[in-house]
C-alpha cells in the first residue's frame, strides 16, 4: 500500500477549492493512486505565490504533499501541460463533471482507470459536438467505479443478454427489466430499445435518441447518489442561459 505522508510528483487535478484562512486554499485533487484528497495551498492567494497554479482547475498538475493526517499540505503543484480554456457550456460541463467527483467519490480510495477517463473527459471538453458523449462516459464509468453501475448488456432477469428488437424498463437498484416478462409499476413508466441500450454499452452515442435516453438514465441511476440537494453546476448553467 502506498504511503500517502510524503508524496511527490503525483499526477492529479483541481476538483474544488475554497479560501482557507487569511492568505491560503483548500483544495479537493483528484489523483490516480490516491483518489480525492484534501489539501491546505498556504500562501496561494498572493499574488506572488509560486503555488498558484496548484489551485487551477482542469489543467493536468504534477502534485506534491507532506502530513500524516488526512489534511495534506501541497508544497508543489506544477502544470504537467497545458488545460484547456472552457467558457459557456464547456464550462458548465467541467463544474458539472467536478461536482460528481467532488459529491460521491471517497477520499483516499485509488482509482487509476476513473483518473483516466477524468482526464480524457476535460481534455475533450472544448469540443462542442462531443460533450454529451463525453459527460455520458465519464457518469457510467463514475456509476463502475463505485459498483452501482447497471448492465447495458444483460437483463435484470438474469443472464440473458440484451436484444435489440425488445423494450426494457430501468430498475436503478437492478438494471434493465424486459417488457415481456414484467408488471409495469407506472403507467407512465419510460421503456428503452435494446438497440439503444447496446449502442449506450458500446459508448456509440451518435444517434440523438441514443443520447436522449443515455441522459435520462444516468440521471435516473444518479439520482439515489445525489439524494435531494440539488446540483450547484446545474444551477449555475440555469442562470447562465436566463442572462
């Protein structure tokens, strides 16, 4: 098990940060071997500091930290290159994207393959005709890493896999429910493809009905997740659109 009292070099990114004290920050990282940790940036908020770029949000850092408690203090936090410039949406979805990880990822739990789909994601969020894959991605990959994700290839039922010429409802708590075999418990209840649910486990998002669907569903399966406090990101991009 890695030691996390004296790290250096550690890739990661800003997931959040707040003023800390008079002149410093505390700042949530995302980090491979380390999941989300916390840390103080003393003397980040002077202009003069060195650290400040180690409280920069969607640029790749190099990170290093000392303590033996679960708050760390950074003494580095270089740019390993350079982030990207969001504005508007591509921005919205960065916070958006944050506020995930930020929420329902647990502190000091490795999670090298979740880092690497974070990266991935803010890399490609300055291209507008990608980011409802993008975001779609990253949730279902989010939804795996904390063993909640359902099965867009087998049936709630049991073993048998999807077929695409049939309809299925979502149980979040046990995955997808053929129409065949089930009750409805709402008349209102909303019925998937499989054709779409194999295009969602295969991450081809080209179709637009595919991308409708994929967005309601894993808001459906997050919704348990994020209990009744409503997302800030989500806020903030409704204020944004109304000026």
């Amino acid at each position: 098990m890695l030691s996390s009292d004296y790290v250096e070099g550690q890739s990661a990114f800003v997931i959040h940060s707040r003023p800390y004290k008079e002149s410093s920050f505390l700042v949530d990282y995302l980090t491979p071997d380390f999941g989300r940790i916390r840390g103080v940036v003393k003397g980040a908020r002077r202009s003069s500091s060195k650290l400040r770029s180690s409280v920069q949000p969607f640029v790749p850092l190099e990170l290093s930290w000392r303590g033996r408690g679960d708050l760390k203090s950074i003494s580095r936090g270089d740019p390993a290159e350079a982030g990207v410039f969001l504005q508007g949406q591509s921005l919205w979805c960065g916070l958006y994207l944050n506020e995930l990880v930020m929420r329902l990822l647990p502190m000091w739990d490795a999670c090298p393959r979740l880092f690497a789909y974070y990266r991935f994601a803010v890399s490609s969020l300055d291209q507008p005709e990608t980011l409802e894959m993008v975001l779609r991605v990253f949730e279902r990959r989010l939804l795996e890493e904390l063993g909640v994700a359902v099965s867009f290839q087998y049936s709630a039922t049991g073993n048998e896999r999807i077929c695409a010429n049939k309809q299925y409802w979502l149980d979040p708590a046990q995955g997808f429910v053929p129409t065949c075999e089930s009750v409805f418990p709402s008349p209102d209840l909303r019925l998937y493809s499989g054709e779409v649910l194999l295009a969602i486990a295969a991450d081809d998002y080209s179709e637009q009905q595919v991308q409708r669907d994929a967005k309601y569903i894993m808001r459906e399966s997050l919704k348990p997740l994020l209990g009744n406090k409503a997302l800030q990101s989500r806020e903030f991009f409704k204020r944004s659109i109304m000026g």
